[in-house]
C-alpha cells in the first residue's frame, strides 16, 4: 500500500484543514491535528520505530494508549531532548522532532542487534546473578558491556530551560477517565449538584467511544452537555499518575500544542487535587498474545487496529490475520472489512459466537476455529504468520497481524493505597478490591467492558459520589446509546509453551522461555520471578505484560492464577517530570529566605550574606576586611576595644502572658524564674523530657504576669511549639498564653565598652547609668511610634544592650544608632565574629547544644543543684548520664604557635594511637585576638586524665597539640560586662 | 496527603500540621521525680495496628494542639477534637 492509500479522505477526529509538517528520525512527514505521532507514523506508512530494550530487535506499534511498551521515542534536541515517550500518546504537533530510540548506526541496520544471536549472554537473570552473584567482578567485566549495549532513551544533560507549574486543586467528585463510563458518571454526579472534574489523560475527549463511530452521536450529545454545566469542569492532557491518602490524586497536565507560543506557559502542570470521592472510569486494556516473533512489526492489538481505522482514518495494512481469543476482535474484523481490507480470523476457540462468525462469513472473512498464530514471518515488516489448528500448519501471507487476548482493567490507582486487585474467572481479569466508601469505578475498569453496562455504571457511581459530597439532586436519564457489542473475553487465553522468541513484555524484552528458566532456576513467586527476569520494570510498568506473565507462571506451577499473585502497583501510573512536581520551586526559588527588617541596610552596606537556616544573616561587613579570616578578628578587636552593632532580629520572641506565666516558666527551664524580679532577665536553659538539653535564651519579666522570652534562631519555631503542647495537654490548668513575636520586633546588640555611651546619646529619654540599667535591667521606651526594648544582656562578655523596636522601624533605629555611634567608633559586625566572641566567653550554642548533651555535660549542672519540678529533671539523673566517661564541656588552646584547630576534631591523649573515636571532640573553634591563638571549646571524656590533649583532624591529615583549660577564656569575672 | 479536619479551621492538608506522637500516654506530674514513670512516659510505645489517638498541632493554621483519631492500617482519620476539651 502507499502512504496515501493507508489514509481515508473522510472520517475520524482529524482537522484535515491542519495538515501538520513534523520529522522522525530526520525525515520529514506530515500528518494533521488529531493525530498521535503513531497515527501519522502509520499513514505515512512507516511501521519500524524502534529497536527493543535488551536484544535490539526491531519494534513497531502495538497499542493505540499509555501501555505502549515498543513505540518509544525521543522528542525534542539539545536540553529540551525528552526520551521515552509513547508515539501513540504523542499529540503531533506542527515542527515535531521524533527520533527513534536504542539504534545504531541506524535504526534498519543496528550493530547491537547481534545481542539476539547471543541470546544466552543476556538471557534472563544476566543481570540478577551479576549483581547478587558471589563474585562483583563478573559485573566489573559486563559494565562496558552492558552500559554500551542496553538502556532506554537518553536524557539530556543540559539545564531545563522550560517552565513548569505546580498548583493545589479541589473538587467534590473528581471523574478519572471520559469514556462512556466517565462521561455518565460526570453527567450524573454534576446533575445531583456536585462540583465536578472530569479529568483525561488523551487530548480528546472519550475513551474507547472515539473508535466507535455508532457512539459518536452520543459523545457529541454528552460533551456539549458536560462543557454547558456550570459546576463541570474538563481536563484534557491530564493524566491521574497517583492516589495517595485523604482521595488526593497527582495530576500531570501537557501544555495544549495549540495554545500559541505564549512565552511563559508552562510545558507540564502538576495539581494536587483533593477530592471528597472519586469516580474511576479508566477503561480497560487490551492484552497481546504470546506467540513467536509477536514483537514484530506490523502485529499490533486489535483494538489499537480498531483505533487507527476509526478515530485517525488509518488502514496500516489491507491484509490482515486477526487472531484472538476473544469475541471483540470480530469488531475490528468488521470495521476492516468495511474498509475493503481481506480479513482471517484465526480464534484459539473451538466455538465463537454465532452471529458474529455468520457476519464475519458474510462479510467475506476466512475464519479458523481452535486455531493460533505459531510464527510470524518476515523481521521489518510482517510477510505472514503461520496458523496451527487442529489439522496442522499452515502459512498465510498477510501484511499486519491483529492480537487480543483479554482485556486487563485499569485498576492501577485503585490499588495506589494498598487496595488488592481481585481475580475474577468469568472474565479472566483482575478487578479491583474493596474500595474506601468514597471511590467508586465504573465500566471497564471495574471489568464491564460492554459500552451500555459502563453507561449505566457510571450514572450510578455519579449519583453515589455526588451523595458522598452531600449532593443528592435529581438526576435525569442519560440519552440511549446504540451500539454494537460482544461478550468480551468468554474464555480464558492460555499461552501454549513450546515457541521461542514469543515475548510477554515487550518494553523489558522478557519471553516466554526466560519466565520458564526463571522457574526452573526457582524463581517461583510473581515478585522474584520480576527481580529475576525485570518483567514489568519497564516504563509502561508491565501494563500488557503482567497478567501474560502470570498466566505462564500459573500453568508452569500448577495453580491458578490469583493463587500465582497479584502485582500491585504504585505511582506513577505513567512517568512523570521531576521538574513538573518542583514546578517554580527551582533555583533562586528552591527554597524561601526569611529577611531581617534591617537586610536591605546591610547589603547596601557591603555585608557578605550568610545563609542560617532560612534566615540570611551578616556573615561579615567589608568594612572591617574583604575576606571574612581578616573581617571577623578585626569585628572582634572592634567590640573588644570599642563597640559593634549586630543584627539579632533572628532570634526567637514569644509574649507569655497570664497569672500562672511565672510558675510556667519556673517549669519548662531547668533554672528557676519563679524568683525573677519585674524589670530583670534571666538567661534560662530548657531540657527534652529525655534530660537532654533543648535550647537556651533570656526571658525578662516585663510585668507581674508578663514576659518576653527570646530563643535560639535554630529552635524558635520548636520551642514555641513545645509550649503551646504543654499548654494544650498536661498543664490545661496553668492559666497561659503564648504567643510568637519574632516577626514583630526587629531585633540588635550594641556590644563593647562604649556602648552605653552611643546608648545613651541615641535614646537621650532612657537612663543608662549602671544604678538605672545594670546588667540583666530592662528599659522600657518608644521609638517614634514603636514600642521600644532596651535589656542589658551580654553574649559576648563585654558590656552590651538588646535593643527591641516594632519591626517597621527596625532600620530607621539601626541606622540612628550607625549615626550617632559613629563618633565613638561603632561598627556592623556579624555571625563569624559573635560565633568567636562567645567561644572567648566559654558559652555554649548549636555546636554544644547538639541533641546529645546534658546540662551537667555543658558544667551548669550546678544551675539546678536545688531545683526540681522541672521538665527533664527525673531522665537527667539517670545512670548513664553520671558515667565516669561522659563527655564534659573544655576549653582547648593551641600550644603549638601558628597551628590551627579544627571544629570536628578527635581529641586524644598524647601518645595513644590516633585511631577510633577517641575521648571527646572539638566543637567550636576561634581564633582569639586577645590570646593571639587558636582556641576551642569542647567535649571531653571526664574521666581523662592530665592537661594536654591531641587534635585529630583525619580530613586533613593535622594533628595539633592543645591544652586543656577552662571554656571560660577571657574575664572570668565577668568585670567587663558589669562595667 | 491526609486531610485533617481541624474543629477550629476546617478540613486542611497534614502539611499543615506538626505531629506530636501518641496521645494515649499519661505525662507524670511535672514534680514527679519518678524515673520509671518518665521512662515508660517517653520510651515506651504499643505501635498499634489499627485505631490509634496522636497529637497534631495546626502549625500554619490555629496552632491548637489536636488529638486526631487515626487508622495506622488505612490512614483514615476517624474523629478530630481540640486537645483542651479532651481533658479540661
Ligand atoms: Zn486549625
């Protein structure tokens, strides 16, 4: 036939007005709106499309859907190359650029289809006993080998340049599927009053209808309806890939080719939808035979055949074996014979449906009763089959071979959530199981493959979804359809052993004779025997190799087929795009920043940003140094010497508020506050229940029943959280409230000795006078129309002020204070520095509060001495936190000039081999400008004796000698902050 | 995605909420110097299969801790109730 024969001028869901240019394989073809690239493929006669998985052999077109385990191909060139897609789900589009997949140097001639002559070095479980093998280094001698020869298509390597979109959907009845059964139950569940989403996976609307041409009529009547209904609403290219808890479906939407170039659509969305039931209606599909070379191209399923003809006008080929267990096969027969085509019918059956063998005679087919197609001839394209009856074999010439061997329903998101597929006999096919009461199928999928049956199933399961979402309105009848039907599957097909190179999945390359070794070799059970062979692990998920294969494996045993196993399926139905899932969350947008109110000042004014969790911080201000080792000594000899100013809106903040606020506190930190006086802080740890330490801050009592608590950046949102639940649980009694402030105060420390002096001449309201604000004071003020905090706490050991001002004017008192101090001396400094100046002051943080140590641990163990009534206080004392060995909080230094510590390293005693854990590790390190040399704290086992310790750092190779002193490095006294 | 009915803001996604573990375990009295009581209070769990009482917090909503009835088998969530009422 020539090309132009194969394609009918009328008929079909084709815009011939569209005549589409697009390339395979660097040819150019052409085809028209409402085809798949497979269609166009079709018409333009090309039936070799690809080259298989594991032995290279040459592949055509089996199915017209998502099952489609041969036509695969890659799309697209350069970063927007996208391999594996299925031809026959491929909306062709004009300037399409296909390129068949697995070939080389050319998919007629392919040097690695000599893989099929040897057959026994690939055979099934090559890759199972190379990889679990006794020995790896069989793989080490196959991995060129195998790396070279199979494999799917390639991804690109380049970035994504396209955009994707992810978005949050709702909806009272989400409708899978727009064939007779979705059309119906969308229909009914939308007249009882539900908001409905009738969600398609194909660009057109209605299933297996569009290959009916007596039901065209009908769909036309219900999509015009459907699009009429206010509370309906359509999703084409739109394919359900997962059910996950709560009826959420993942949905993947394809851009519509159509649309226009508008630069920033999206090329694939993906929606999360919640929906209060779910109606499944996503057919049914059909199932090849097993019989030598069925891989073929040229042998396609007879209901994709039935496709072709009647929805894109396409005759593949005029003669035509169509063997079938299976009476709607005879329905293709029909639909070609009408088309002029010369039709033989070989059914495995002894008997067939008289009616439809009386057309098929009538019609001037030849049939054959209990007779199967052994072979197929011809490699490229099919030259014939040979038949085997009941009287021998026989050959036929033929040009396309049609299968069917069942249908499997599409049961796969019903079975997402665990729900097990259950074997029904009458109709050889697997169903789903018992649903959740708020699903629902309907037609095929639930094993109906008649078109009035899904009709009415689908009105019923509409009504009883809608119900689900309260919606109970009248439902009208649905118009009558007409159409011609068969009893579907009336026997079961059962592949007769004995043929070689009869495939059962045809995407994984596994036939009939590797699932036989694989049961010879013991592989007995369905999830061994697909570690085994890699049956169904391809990209279509074994969709029309799984029941096949337990067939085989049922009869090679001797049970049945539920007895041989059910696969269970998991998401996604079809792959699906990383990129769509992340949507705009790439990039720049990976992930939020939180932003301090005073971050636009400080990158104004050269501060090198530090990414801390969410926040973005000041590591260091060019101002001191433009490399942050020469930056943060300087920032320290700053506040030291004269005074810095440091950013700490990061800082937790929560009101607590409430007559019983102070016994409150008095519990959930280890040292008391019961005692804290009206106007003063308190520095507080809080222990887990497990008496592991939690986090630290200062709380002050702003009023008798009133306190402002600060927390760590790292645990703000825990701790906050961890009060609300001893609120809400154990201690509804203590009349409390809190609440989180953290965003509505900016937050900053003036530190060094003449910060009461900038103090004071840039709040000349407030008194700063040690009588009127001494260490651990709080004053009270405003800040143009802010409310103002001033508390004298100090972190760095020099004397220094929290100053808390409403977050609207936390720049305008920053930079008050950068104007008026600037006579003094006063400087930004960041993170790098204060992370030193509190290593010199031996105080503890993330590094030493790491989820593993005790107060006792960190040397506050005396905090505590008489308290109890605390959270953590029973665990802390238990036995394994008094161990001789436990690690306690040091302070280590450098005796070895110039050398550096390292954070991380493995502390030893001098002399002991360097190996194991050793008997503590460094935590912080710093260098001190006041000692002039490296410093450290951290923790060492207790019981280690002597003043010297070796740090190892195995990364680098260093070992550096450090004396074991106090953590407490500079005024142990504490005589500078008291000023 | 479990969907989560919160008395306070309606049916949300369980990304919004903070889970907070078993809530069928008695927390000792805060001056309970017990050891063993704290022990079996913060190590020792039954992992049931089937119905089982656990605390969610509605972080990004009302913030109340919940007790949320849920089935460990299916994920069906059976009831939904303030943490408060349940004892208060
Ligand atoms: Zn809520």
């Amino acid at each position: 036939m020539t090309p132009t024969e194969k394609r009918f001028a009328s008929g079909g869901y084709l815009d011939r007005s569209q005549v589409l240019k697009f390339t395979f394989d660097g040819r150019q073809y052409e085809g028209f709106k409402g085809d798949t690239l497979a269609a166009a493929l079709l018409a333009n006669g090309v039936s070799l499309v690809g080259r298989s998985f594991k032995y290279h052999r040459p592949r055509g077109i089996l199915s017209a859907g998502a099952e489609e385990p041969n036509a695969l191909v890659t799309v697209g060139t350069g970063a927007r190359r996208e391999p594996n897609l299925p031809a026959t789900m491929l909306e062709l589009a004009s300037g399409l650029e296909a390129a068949s997949q697995n070939n080389w140097p050319s998919l007629r001639f392919d040097v690695q289809s000599v893989n099929s002559l040897f057959g026994p070095l690939l055979s099934s479980g090559f890759y199972y006993k190379t990889f679990m093998g006794p020995s790896r280094r069989a793989w080490m001698f196959y991995e060129h080998f195998i790396r070279k020869a199979a494999g799917l298509g390639k991804a690109t390597t380049l970035p994504d340049p396209d955009v994707y979109d992810s978005r949050d959907d709702f909806t009272d009845v989400a409708v899978v599927g727009s064939g007779a059964a979705g059309l119906s139950a969308a229909r009914a569940a939308a007249q009882a009053g539900a908001r409905v989403l009738l969600i398609e996976q194909d660009f057109e609307i209605g299933g297996r209808l569009l290959s009916e041409p007596a039901g065209a009529a009908w769909l036309r009547a219900m999509r015009t309806e459907l699009e009429e209904m206010a509370n309906v609403r359509i999703m084409r290219r739109t394919t359900a890939f997962g059910l996950y808890d709560g009826n959420t479906l993942g949905l993947i939407e394809d851009a519509d080719p159509f649309a226009g170039p508008v630069m920033a659509a999206a090329r694939k969305t993906f929606t999360l939808l919640r929906a209060q039931s779910i109606v499944f209606a996503t057919g049914a599909i059909e199932r090849p035979m097993v019989f030598s070379n069925n891989d073929r191209p040229g042998v396609m399923l007879n209901s994709a055949i039935r496709t072709y003809v009647n929805r894109y006008a396409v005759l593949p080929d005029r003669n035509v074996v169509i063997a079938t267990a299976d009476d709607s096969a005879y329905l293709t027969a029909f639909d070609l014979l009408a088309r002029g085509a010369r039709v033989t019918i070989a059914d495995a059956r002894p008997l067939a449906e008289p009616t439809l063998l009386a057309k098929a005679k009538q019609m001037g087919a030849e049939v054959h009763l209990a007779t199967n197609v052994a072979d197929v001839k011809g490699k490229y394209t099919v030259t014939g089959v040979v038949l085997a009856g009941k009287s021998g074999t026989a050959g036929v010439s033929c040009d396309l071979v049609g299968m069917s061997a069942g249908w499997s329903p599409v049961l796969h998101l019903t079975s997402h959530q665990g729900v097990k597929p259950v074997y029904r006999p009458e109709i050889d096919a697997f169903v789903p199981g018992q649903l959740p009461e708020t699903q629902f199928v309907a037609g095929g999928a639930g094993g109906s493959l008649s078109i009035s049956a899904a009709v009415a199933e689908g009105a019923s399961a509409g009504r009883a979804a809608a119900a689900v979402a309260g919606k109970v309105g009248v439902v009208a009848e649905a118009p009558a359809l007409e159409i011609e039907e068969t009893a579907g599957a009336t026997t079961v097909y059962k592949p007769i052993f004995g043929q070689r190179k009869a495939f059962v999945d045809f995407q994984m390359d596994v036939t009939l004779d590797d699932i036989q070794l694989a049961h010879r070799e013991g592989y007995e059970s369905v999830e061994h025997l697909k570690r085994y062979t890699t049956l169904g692990m391809g990209t279509d998920q074994g969709k029309t190799s799984n029941i096949n294969a337990l067939k085989v494996m049922a009869k090679l045993r001797g049970i049945s087929i539920p007895e041989a196993g059910t696969t269970t399926f998991r998401p996604p139905y079809t792959p699906v795009p990383i990129g769509a899932v992340a949507g705009r969350a790439t990039g720049h947008h990976f992930r939020p920043y939180r932003l301090t109110p005073i971050h636009d000042w400080h990158t104004a004014n050269r501060a090198q940003m530090l990414e801390v969790g969410l926040w973005m911080r000041p590591w260091f201000f060019e101002a001191c140094g433009t490399d942050v080792n020469t930056a943060y000594v300087n920032e320290m000899r700053l506040v030291r010497s004269t005074a810095g100013i440091m950013d700490i809106s990061t800082l937790g903040k929560i009101d607590i508020q409430g007559p019983d606020a102070a016994a409150f506190l008095d519990r959930v930190y280890a040292n008391g506050f019961a005692s804290l006086k009206v106007g003063r802080a308190r520095y507080g740890v809080m222990l887990r229940d497990d008496g592991i330490v939690f986090d630290d801050g200062t709380t002050t009592r702003l009023g008798e029943n009133r306190f402002f608590m600060t927390t760590s950046t790292a645990k703000a949102a825990d701790v906050l959280s961890w009060l609300e639940f001893l609120l809400d649980t154990a201690w509804q009694d203590l009349r409390v409230s809190v609440s989180s402030v953290s965003d509505e105060w900016a937050g900053m420390s003036v530190a060094g000795p003449q910060s009461a002096k900038i103090l004071a001449a840039a709040f000349p309201d407030i008194d700063f006078s040690n009588e009127a604000l001494p260490h651990m004071g709080l004053a009270e003020g405003a800040f143009k129309d802010s409310p103002l905090r001033i508390i004298r706490l100090s972190y760095s050991g020099e004397c220094a002020y929290e100053i808390y001002v409403g977050a609207s004017n936390g720049e305008n008192a920053w930079r008050d204070l950068i104007d008026v101090g600037a006579a003094y001396g006063l400087k930004p400094y960041g993170v790098e520095a204060l992370g030193a100046l509190r290593i010199e002051k031996g105080h503890v943080a993330g590094p030493e509060i790491d989820g593993r140590t005790t107060l006792s641990d960190l040397g506050m163990g005396r905090m505590v001495a008489k308290r109890s009534g605390y959270v953590g206080e029973a665990l802390s004392h238990r036995e394994a936190f008094q161990a001789a060995n436990r690690q306690r909080l040091v302070g280590l230094k450098s005796i070895e000039p110039g050398k550096r510590l390292r954070g991380g390293a493995l502390l030893f005693a001098p002399g002991e081999p360097l190996q194991g854990h050793g008997r503590g590790r460094m935590t912080s390190i710093t260098y001190s400008p006041e000692l002039d040399c490296y410093i450290g704290l951290g923790l060492l086992a207790a019981d280690f004796k002597g003043d010297e310790v070796v740090a190892s750092y195995p990364m680098k190779n260093e070992v550096v000698r450090a004396r074991v002193v106090s953590p407490v490095f500079l005024d142990p006294a504490g005589e500078r902050m008291h000023g | 995605m479990l969907r989560i009915d919160c008395p306070c803001c309606g049916v949300r996604d369980h990304s919004e909420f903070r889970y907070g573990g078993d809530a069928t375990v008695e927390r000792p009295a805060h001056d309970n110097p017990d050891l063993d009581s704290w022990y079996r209070y913060v190590y020792v769990r039954p992992n049931p299969k089937g119905l089982h009482r656990e605390y969610w917090q509605h972080v990004l909503g009302c913030r109340q801790w919940l007790v949320v009835e849920r089935d460990t088998v299916t994920h069906s969530i059976h009831s939904v109730s303030f943490s408060r009422r349940q004892r208060a």
